[in-house]
C-alpha cells in the first residue's frame, strides 16, 4: 500500500460525491463496460483524484463491478463518479450484450462466480 491509498482511505465516500448520494444518469450496472476515452487529461481539466484513477484503470475496458473493487470504493460511489465522468465525455459506457440462450446463463453465471472467487 503507498502512501496515496492510506491517506485516501481517510475521506469519507459523501465528500468524494460531493454529498451526492445517487448518480445523475442510470447508464450503469455491474456488469456495464466503461473506457477512458482520454486516461491522460489536460492541466486545465483539474479533474479530482479519484476521476484520475478511474480513467488511469479504464484505460482498457472495465466492469463496474470490478472498478469499484480496485479502487476500494462502494459501487454507489463509484457510479456517481463515472456519471460525472460520461457527462463530462471522458469515458464511454457499454451495457452488456443481452444472452438469449439458456446456457449462455450458465456459462456467464459461472463466470461471474470465478471472477469473484478471485476478488
């Protein structure tokens, strides 16, 4: 652990929302892809740091789920913050692809299981 994540873990998840308790948009899920679409922003941006990890870990398609389990967030909070950062056009966010058949759940169950199992 580095110096920047003691000291981050000393803010209370309200202030790095701003007090904000739900997101402004409902485009994620758990499962919801996010991309940086610039993980380097300009100086004139000032983005908080929390913005700049999560566009540093985005910089490769991302879960929801697994972004909030990197930075050692609540996902609630972790989904006002990539709100923030869609509206502000630095990431893009895909919903997952809809499975139709019956053991396509199985198999995304299974995954879902084994991905946690390594958390």
């Amino acid at each position: 652990m580095t110096g920047g994540d003691a000291a981050g873990r000393l803010v209370r998840p309200f202030t790095l929302t701003g007090g904000r308790t739900r997101p402004s948009r409902a485009d994620f899920t758990l499962i919801t892809t996010v991309t940086a679409i610039d993980p380097q922003p300009s100086r004139a941006a000032r983005p908080q740091p929390e913005h700049l990890r999560i566009l540093r870990l985005c910089a490769e398609p991302m879960a929801v789920a697994e972004l909030a389990a990197r930075l050692d967030l609540p996902v609630s909070v972790v989904v006002i913050l990539l709100s923030d950062l869609l509206e502000a056009g630095r990431i893009t966010a895909r919903p997952p692809h809809p499975v139709s058949r019956a053991t396509d759940d199985l198999d995304l169950l299974q995954k879902v299981r084994d991905g946690l199992g390594r958390l």
